[in-house]
C-alpha cells in the first residue's frame, strides 16, 4: 500500500560543497548524509561553493542546493572577532542572507552540519526569538574544544604563535558549547564522544550517527607469503596536524622498518611538495599518492598503520581499509568509534616506538593478519549503510517535536 504520508522538509546548513574539488573524510560524511537524506526527505542544503561550483540556485538528485560565497580571509582578521578562525571564515554575509530568506519557508527540522557552522546560531537565535523555528539537530565531526587543542599543539611556533592557537582554542570550546546549547538534539559520529558532550550538557538529547560506506568490499582474502611484506600509510594529507603525524611516524619508522627488509608505502593524495620532502628525507619510503584502484592496490599489502597520535572522530579510511581486508595495526586511540575489540580486530601500541616493533613483529605472521583482517570485516559487515543514518536523523527530529508538541 502506498504510503501517501508528505516527506519532511528539512534543512540543511553546511560549509563547503562536499564534492571535488573539496576532499577529505569531513566532505565524504557530509555529501553521504546529503544523499541519504535527499532519498527519505524534501531536502535543501545552503553551502558555500567549492571553487568549482558557480554560485545560486540548483536542484541535482532530489537536491535543491543554495550555493552562496562561503569563505573570507585573510584568517587573520578572525583575530578580532569573538569567533573561533574555523567559525569566523564561512560566516560571509551572502551565507547569512540567504540563511535569512530560507527560514521564511516552513521547515520539519533543520540540521547543522560541522562546527564550521557554528555562526548560524546568532541568525538562528533571532528567529527562535521571533516564534517558530524547527527543531534543529548539531551534526558534530569530532568533540572540537579537545580535538583542536591536540591538533594546535602540533602546529609548533614561536610563543606568539602559540599563544595565539590558545586564544583560538579557548573562542572553539566556547562556541562549541554555544552550539550544543542552542541545538535542540545533538549527532555525535563517534559513540564515544557523547560522554564528553554530557559533561557540559547533560540534559541534551543525543544521537551517534556514525559514517557509512559505499565502497569495495572484498568477498574473500587470504593473507600468506605470496603477499609482499608491505605496509600502508593510507590517508589524506591536506591538513598540518595530518603533514605532522605523517612526519612524525616516518621519523621513528623509516629506517628500522627499511632495516627489516620491509616495504612502506604511503598512499593518498598529497601536495607536490609534501611529495618532494618525503622522498628527500625518508629515501626507503615509496610516495604512492593518489590510487585508481584503492581496493586492488591494498591486495598487495600485508598490514595498514594508523599512527594518529591526535585527532577524533572516526576516521573513514578504516572503513576502506577493514573492507579491503587489510589487517589493521594502529597507535592507541588511533582506532576508535568502530564496532572493533584490540586484539581481536586490530593490533595497537602504547607509543610510535612499538608501534614500529609491533609492525617488524607481526609482518611475517601471516595467519595473525589473515585472523585479524576477516575478524573485522565480519565485526562491520551490514553494520554502515547510509539509509539507516538518514533514518536515524529524521526519527530524532520527529520525536523531538511530536515531544514537543505534547508538551
């Protein structure tokens, strides 16, 4: 029987348009929850462009996008404003104008997406003000206040420059608050950060809206010595704190993983540059870079490191990893968010230092690798389809507001 029932309308509020030329884990949550949702509701996003993108009005896959200028400089000038640089540089005015207008139509449930957001609050406050606002849902990335005060302290600098990334930092963990405080519910995509948003908001109502996953998935993959002793450093590279864990893994591993006759390749996208100083320096490491085939090229490799040592949310290359069916062997925290139990799943290492002892240990230990890679591709298996997100979303607006309107 047809269902005759009217689709939300909902709106959505973020950034960057998600798709290339933008790249990066952030880009990949967002367009996959844009489309989920374009699937189950009638949906509307405001964005900044991408630099690709031509400004104005479109609707693409069941889309209307209002794509608007969505990014000032120099980041400097964030100096002088209460908001935190990431906040401050999408707070244009053409983003705000057109934020304006939208909220004049009838809305079942607006979402926030990112803390880059944020500066929707002060448009969004007015009109709650003025009666009639939608339930509206904060889609968080990573729990910001902790995350950017690990990735700062990488970033080095004279004490002027570091006293700055503190200012920043305290202005995030402020606007952060104020975020979760005006959100009616907010998403966490990592379960375990909703208990350090309950700390500061216990009362809030919270949902956990981990990625999903439309990639490869390798039906079957054993693991034996006709597969090169070869490891992976897979990831994106765009960001300094990113460039940091890079170097700072290739300093304590270069050289006693090159001495163990083993091969590290590091694979992803990365600038011309970044290129240039690995191959300098780190001679024995092989500069892969971008990859057509992702999921056939990780055929040839043994293990995957993940030596983040900062940063939180859940990185979404796990899941291309753990579907491809490379064992995992990853720093402490570095592997977090996943239905994975160490030890079962993945191998992890108090320090870089074992890390590196963990990888020599274990390369040729093909059957620990074989156990591990299919023990976690079983654990996630059917556990990341975008659908249930996008139902996961639109049911916590629904409650929110049949709760209250009850009320």
């Amino acid at each position: 029987m047809p269902n005759d029932r009217p689709k939300m309308k909902i709106l959505f509020l973020t950034r960057i348009y998600p798709y290339l030329p933008a790249t990066g884990g952030d880009m990949v949550y967002s367009s996959g929850l844009i489309e989920a949702l374009a699937r189950d509701c009638d949906l509307t996003v405001l964005t900044g462009g991408n630099g690709a993108v031509p400004y104005g009005e479109r609707t693409e896959n069941g889309v209307r996008w209002k794509i608007v200028k969505g990014k000032r400089g120099p980041a400097a000038l964030s100096l002088a404003s209460s908001m935190p640089n990431i906040v401050w540089r999408f707070a244009t005015p053409e983003y705000r104008a057109a934020l304006k207008a939208l909220l004049d139509e009838p809305w079942d449930g607006i979402v926030v997406d990112h803390f880059g957001s944020a500066h929707v609050v002060e448009v969004l406050e007015a009109r709650r003000r003025a009666g009639g606002l939608a339930p509206v849902m904060y889609l968080s990335h990573e729990f910001e206040a902790s995350a950017r005060a690990e990735k700062y302290a990488t970033y080095g600098g004279n004490p002027v420059k570091q006293a700055l990334l503190r200012h920043d930092g305290e202005k995030i963990a402020t606007w952060e608050m104020k975020l979760v405080d005006f959100s009616d519910i907010v998403s966490v995509i990592n379960p375990n950060e909703e208990a350090l948003y309950r700390e500061q908001a216990p009362a809030k109502a919270y949902i956990t809206t981990t990625p999903g996953y439309t990639g490869p998935k390798v039906p079957h993959r054993t693991i034996d010595t006709s597969v090169p002793r070869r490891v992976a450093l897979l990831g994106g590279r765009g960001s300094q704190h990113k460039q940091v864990i890079l170097k700072r893994w290739l300093e304590v591993s270069a050289g006693p993983i090159a001495d163990a006759g083993i091969e590290m390749e590091v694979i992803g996208a990365l600038s011309d540059d970044l290129r240039a100083e690995i191959e300098s320096r780190f001679p024995t490491v092989k500069v892969r870079g971008f990859v057509d085939d992702l999921t056939a090229h990780l055929q040839t490799c043994r293990l995957a490191v993940i030596p983040d040592f900062v940063g939180r949310g859940v990185k979404l290359r796990l899941l291309s990893l753990i579907f491809a069916r490379v064992p995992l062997v990853g720093l402490e925290g570095a592997i977090d968010g996943l239905p994975l139990k160490a030890g079962r799943d993945y191998l992890e290492a108090a320090s870089l230092e074992d890390l590196v002892e963990a990888v020599t240990r274990n390369i040729d230990r093909t059957d620990t690798l074989d156990a591990l890679q299919a023990s976690a591709f079983d654990a996630c298996a059917g556990k990341y389809d975008w659908a249930d997100r996008s139902r996961g979303i639109l049911g916590a607006l629904t409650s929110f507001r049949r709760a209250a309107d009850a009320a």
